[in-house]
C-alpha cells in the first residue's frame, strides 16, 4: 500500500502523507462545516419572524472538558406558530451551541429569562421547530472556518515542500573551520542550554503544585458554598487567588525558558549548517515549506542537521502556542 498520495493542483503536485491526508479531510470537514453554519445562520436572521414564547427553564450548565471548564446558557421555551405548539432550547441560531468560559458571561444571557415569563423569538419559517432568542450570529463559523484554513495552509506548505529536506549529511567538525565571529550565545552556549533546561523544568513542576493548590482550594470553597451555581469569589493572595496568580507566573517562565533554549538550538542550527556541503539546501526557517515537511518527519529519519531543524522548530511553535493562551487568557478577562 503507497504511503504517499500524489495530488496535482495545477501547474504543482502535492506530495501528500497519510498523516496529511487525515489533516487534509479535517480541514475540508472544519471549512465545510463552518461555511454551512453560516449560512444557515444568515438565512435564520435574515428571515426569522417575532413571536411570543413562554420560558419554562434558565439556567446555566458547566461543563468540563478536555481544554478546560465552559459554561453554557440554556433556556427552555414554548411557543405557537402558525397553529402548532413548540419546544425549543437554542438561544443562538445556528447548529452548534455557544458557550462561555467565563460563567457571568453565560449568567448574563439567561438572566433576562426567568421562568413563567414571556419573551420574544423568533422562528425561521423553513424550519419552525428550530426558534432562537437572540437574532445575532454566533463566532462558531468563523473559528471553524479560520481552523480549518489553518490546517489546510500546512498541508499545502508540507505537500509543496521537498520530500527529504533535513536529511543532508554534515561533516565533521575538524574537517571545517570555524567561522571567526562568534555571538554570545556561541561563546555560553551550555550555559544557555544549561539554565533553560533548568528553568523550564523548575517552572513546569511549580505550575503543576500551584495547580493542585487550586483544586484543592476549589474544593474547600466549594464545600463551604450553598449550591453548585454559587459564585466563588477569589481573593488575589487566598487559597484560590495566589494559586491561580503562580500558575500564571510559572507559565509564562515556561514560555521564557523554551523561548531562551529555542535561541541557543537555532545557535546550534547554525553551526550544522556551516558544516553542510556545498550546495547547501535552502534554510528551513526562510521557506515554511520545508520547515513544516521537517516538523512532520519522524525523528529517525532524519541528520543531525534535520534533527536540530526539527527541534528547534517544534520549540518556537511550542512557545508561539503558550503564547497565544496568556494572550487569549489576558483578552478574556478583560
């Protein structure tokens, strides 16, 4: 069975793997899916008529997941339309529900429900069972169209790329001379991957303890809280604050540890390219093509030279990714 897939997209080829066929149908399944929601959405806005519906229940559902807590508003309602009793559940239009990481956000959108009151929505005529609160529509479709565009990007990128970049042989050291400038970092280059090795591993256990700290801090207010919709208020140096505060600190060591040793590996990078034979391939870090065709090898394929590419790579993204949480982390609680 071939282990590659050839897709011609016209003038060009991709050389597609099973992991980027995988990918490839993702992609498809994200952008396809974001694009129908909208629509749909769109068409639900654009043509819904007003009614009066009846709320029977508001409240807000917590729940727990893989990438953390979320909060999702439900309201039940009935309404008439046209003659015909319905029930319906979605606040939003569209087919996935929307929720909030942030429980006051999702408090907000049921407090204007309480049961046994009257409120308006509103009923696409296509699809009368399917009424909604809030004639708005929801960021789903576009997170997963914006997704989906991500994961196809790097399928493109990996497909275009060569089909052994980072397999170059280097040659010996003594066979080479050294180039006479040299940076900092070239000249305390164990130290440099010393301490980042150090901080990153000091940083990742104290994220991990203030992380129990804050369970079990959770569970105690928890304990002493009237009901699972109880607020918990967090003092900045109590038993949930200062937890919540260290984590926070230690995460962004992390990102400042792997930061540093991203810096001493690409130093290392250097070198090995300085000992490719001439031609020397492009640079991975100057075509994404490659570098992602790199990332995307096994490890055991791969030179000296593509394995220090490979590392190198995976610890910028890593940290670029760490990155993007403190950022959507700090853009949240504002």
């Amino acid at each position: 069975m071939p282990t590659e897939m050839k897709l011609p997209v016209g003038i060009t080829t991709l050389h597609l793997s099973r992991r980027s066929v995988l990918l490839l149908l993702l992609a498809v399944g994200l952008i396809g899916y974001g694009g129908y929601d909208y629509i749909q959405q769109s068409r639900a806005v654009n043509d819904a008529v007003a009614v009066r519906a009846t709320v029977t229940d508001a409240h807000v559902d917590r729940l727990e997941g893989g990438r953390g807590i979320d909060y999702r508003p439900e309201v039940e309602y009935t309404y008439r339309y046209q003659g015909e009793t319905y029930t319906s559940e979605q606040v939003f239009p569209g087919i996935g529900r929307r929720t909030y990481s942030d429980r006051s956000k999702a408090q907000s959108v049921v407090a204007s429900y309480e049961p046994g009151t009257t409120a308006r929505a509103y009923v696409d005529p296509a699809t009368p069972s399917d009424a909604f609160l809030i004639r708005e529509r929801t960021p789903l479709p576009a997170r997963a169209v914006a997704l989906g565009c991500i994961a196809l990007g790097i399928v493109v990128l990996a497909g275009l790329g060569s089909q052994n970049p980072g397999q170059q042989e280097v040659r010996p050291a003594a066979d080479v001379q050294s180039p006479q400038r040299q940076t900092w970092i070239d000249r305390n280059g164990e130290t440099v991957n010393r301490l980042s090795k150090r901080l990153l591993g000091g940083c990742f256990v104290a994220f991990w303890l203030s992380m129990v700290a804050l369970f079990f801090g959770l569970l105690n207010a928890s304990d002493g809280s009237e009901g699972p919709s109880q607020a918990i208020r967090a003092d900045t140096f109590g038993p949930i604050g200062l937890p919540m505060v260290a984590g926070f600190v230690f995460w962004i060591g992390m990102v400042l540890a792997l930061s540093l040793y991203g810096v001493w590996s690409f130093s290392e990078y250097r070198k090995l390219r300085y000992r490719l034979k001439d031609p020397k391939p492009p640079s991975p870090f100057r075509h994404p093509s490659r570098l992602v065709t790199i990332l995307g090898t096994d490890d055991g394929t791969l030179s000296e030279y593509g394995q220090r590419v490979r590392m190198t790579g995976w610890v910028f993204v890593i940290a670029a990714g760490m990155t993007a949480v403190i950022l959507y982390l700090l853009y949240t609680a504002s």
